[in-house]
C-alpha cells in the first residue's frame, strides 16, 4: 500500500513538470515553481504572437554619419522614421513608449568622457534603490520608479545624491526593451548633473544580446528588425549608440559595503582572486571575443554556470555559509545583492550576507499590483513598493 502511495506520488510529480515545462515553451503560463516561493522562467510571459510595433530609435554610425532610425504611429499604421543627425552627436531623440503611450526625450551624447568605462567602486550614498530583472516591461518599471521618487511625473530625475541600481536582465521577454534603455541612457545624465548615480549591471540577458544568443528575444524585435532594415544581430553591434553604451557596463560594483552583482559570485570564481576590476575586464573583453578563444581561467569567470551574471547557487543556497562569508571579505563587502534567480518577495539569505531581488515584475503588472524594490536610506534596508509604501526586508 505504501509503495502504491509513493509511485503515485512520483507518478503526480513527473506529471506537474513535464506538463509545466510543455506550458512553459508554448508560453501559456510565466513560471514554473517548484517548491514554495522558488519557480523558473519560461521565455516569455505569454503567447508570442507580438509582431511589427512601435520601437526605437535605433542610432547606428554609417559611414561617418549618425543614422536614427524609429518606427512611429502614424495614424491607423505605422511609419518608419529615418534622421541623419548631427556629426558631433548632439542631437535630442524622442522615444514613444506604445503601451502608456507616452514620449519622452533623450540627449544623446558623444563625448569620449560618455564613452568611459564605469568606475567599478563607489563611496556609499545616503540611499540607494535597487531592482533586476525588469525584462522589457516599461510600464512596470515606470510605476517603480515614480513609486519609489526616483523620476516624477514626466520622467525627470528627482532622487537628488541617491543613486539608482539596475542590476541585470532588462532585456528579453517583454515589448519594451528599446525604450527601457534609452531611459536607463536618459537619467544617467540628469543623476549625474544632479549629483547622483544610475549604476547599470550587465545580466545574463544583457551579455546573451550582445554575444549573438537570441533564445528569448520576442517576435517583435525580428519583425521590427526587417521593418528598419537593420538585422537584429546588428542592433547592439560597435557600430550602434547602445551597442557602445552597454559595453562601458560592468557585471559587479561594490557601492560602499554592498556587492551589486545580477547572478552572484561563486566560489569557483572566487578561487581566482581575481580583483573586482579584473573581473569587468574580462566581461567586457569576452564580449567581443569567440569562446574558443578564451582559457579556461577566463571561460569561468565569464561564462555560464560560473560567470557573475549567470550563477545561481547563492539564492539556491548550494555554497556554504563561511564560502559566502570568504568571499565577501576577499571583496571588502558585508553584503551581497543578487537578481537572476526568481523568488516571491525580497528575500535574504545567509543571515542577510546575500538579498535576492528577482521579483516576478510582469505578473504583478498585468494584475496591477505593487511592484517592490530594495532601498537603502540612513544605513537602513527596506522593501520599498510601487506606491511609496516601506516595510522591514524579512
């Protein structure tokens, strides 16, 4: 009797993940959990049938000029806008976000200080609000933003000296990367003007787009992509104004005690004693470099399951509580903050030494619920939500 009891059993659990793992890859359902608050992401968040659709602009260098090239509503359609800009850069875009239909505008900028690999270690500020994670979906991010008085109504900065942590996956999944981006392009320059700081972490999806790996990349982007005339392959190419941009990013900054790192750093990266700085180094030069190419001493540190914007093991609490500790005292850091890896809620580990903040944003969205992120104010943690209501990190 017992053995029947366990065979059905097993029998029931097989069934729940091939059947979840078939709805996960016709996108009929956004995750597959797998014990309570612990789920894994399917491609994309519903069925894909998204195809040619507001997006853009695309700047790309072409020979010796600067090329926008947007698609714009027109009307009932769509129209394909192209504009030669000016040689030294200094031009404004206008990025037209469909779903809240809403504009806003972007300097674009093209000094070489623009151009300037990120610093790798900051002073810690009064406050800090950090999220992951937010995969295309402009709305989302938006409420967080405003929420949490990052931006106001008009999407200007208006969080003064506080600095603002994205740490990975803003691409892939959802419908407005693009304008997501060139948001994220846009308030760096007013943070910086206002004394402040958005600091960009490369995740996994980040390096995917830039390394030619387009598993999850929704059908939107290719029809867009035949649309402009520019292979979507070529999109985030040298030759393009975000291509650049994202290639000054790092895959983790220590910003006073606090590790800020998409996937985590894992022992085996760690027995490297590679500094923080070497660690960026090799990130950005693996971009552009074919993985044949690499040792083996650079292919840990850079690419999946060990690399910082791929590992898992921290939230899935696999390395040992004195490994954690090692590692953040190799790094002068008490904490750890880490996306990738989805939970339920803001979640520490470790007695607190790791925060996971991998939140499912879409689905809240689509239901119209808070969204949450990190904050850090007065040396104190809080879940901060979309509506500017706080509460203790538990």
């Amino acid at each position: 009797m017992v053995k029947k009891i366990v065979l059905g059993v097993l029998l029931l659990v097989v069934l729940y993940f091939a059947g979840g793992i078939g709805l996960l890859a016709l996108g009929k359902i956004n995750r597959l959990y797998f014990l309570p608050g612990w789920s894994i992401k399917g491609p994309h968040s519903v069925s894909d049938f998204s195809g040619v659709a507001a997006d853009g602009p695309l700047v790309v260098s072409e020979g010796g000029r600067l090329i926008s090239k947007r698609i714009v509503p027109s009307g009932n359609s769509l129209l394909v806008q192209t504009d030669t800009l000016r040689p030294d850069g200094r031009d404004t875009l206008t990025c037209f976000v469909q779903e809240t239909k809403r504009e806003f505008r972007v300097p674009l900028r093209r000094t070489p200080d623009s151009l300037a690999v990120e610093a790798t270690e900051y002073p810690a500020p009064a406050k800090w609000l950090a999220l992951s994670d937010i995969e295309g979906n402009f709305k989302g991010f938006e409420s967080l933003l405003r929420g949490a008085g990052v931006v106001d109504q008009h999407l200007a900065w208006q969080f003064g000296k506080g600095h603002l942590v994205l740490v990975g996956d803003f691409f892939d999944r959802g419908l407005n990367v693009t304008e997501c981006l060139w948001l994220i392009y846009k308030l760096e320059q007013e943070a910086k003007q206002a004394g402040g700081k958005v600091h960009f972490i490369l995740g996994n999806h980040e390096r995917m787009n830039l390394t030619g790996h387009y598993k999850y990349v929704r059908r939107k982007y290719r029809a867009n992509a035949d649309t402009l005339g520019i292979p979507y392959e070529n999109w985030y190419d040298r030759s393009t104004v975000l291509g650049q941009w994202l290639r000054t990013k790092n895959v983790v900054e220590r910003i006073g005690g606090v590790l800020f790192v998409h996937g985590g750093i894992s022992p085996a990266v760690a027995t490297q004693r590679l500094s923080l700085n070497r660690l960026n180094a090799l990130a950005r030069a693996s971009i552009d470099t074919p993985v044949a190419q690499l040792s083996a001493q650079e292919r840990q540190a850079t690419q999946p399951p060990s690399s910082p914007d791929w590992y898992r093991g921290l939230v899935f609490e696999e390395a040992e509580e004195a490994e954690v500790a090692q590692i953040l005292a190799a790094y002068s850091a008490s904490t750890m903050v880490v996306g990738h890896t989805p939970v339920e809620r803001i979640k520490p580990l470790y007695h607190g030494k790791v925060i996971a903040i991998d939140l499912p944003h879409q689905e809240l969205t689509d239901k119209g619920q808070p969204l949450h992120a990190l904050l850090m104010e007065n040396g104190k943690l809080r879940v901060l939500d979309s509506q500017g209501r706080s509460s203790a990190v538990q």
